[in-house]
C-alpha cells in the first residue's frame, strides 16, 4: 500500500543581489532583533556574519 501526499509549495520572492546591495559591498540586516552583516568578498562570494 502506497500513500500519496500533496504539499503546497509557496514560490520564495527573489532579488537580485546587485539590487539588494545598491552598490555597497556591506549590508547590514536586523533579524529578531539580531544584527547580521552580508559582505560581498573581492571573489564575488557573499558572506552572512552575525
């Protein structure tokens, strides 16, 4: 005996990262009242520190 289930899938909205970053190679976002740091290295890597 199989069981088949169904999940719905929201799509999650996308951004650019050039958008998201105006230009700036730091971005400073605030999450539960957490400061978190998203950095563009010089190879073009995104890096997310808290």
């Amino acid at each position: 005996m199989s069981i088949i289930t169904t999940t719905n899938i929201v799509e999650a909205k996308s951004i650019s990262v050039v958008d998201l970053m105006q230009g700036k190679n730091e971005l400073i976002l605030i999450h539960s009242k957490q400061r978190y740091v998203l950095r563009i290295t010089r190879n073009g890597k995104l890096i997310l520190t808290k």
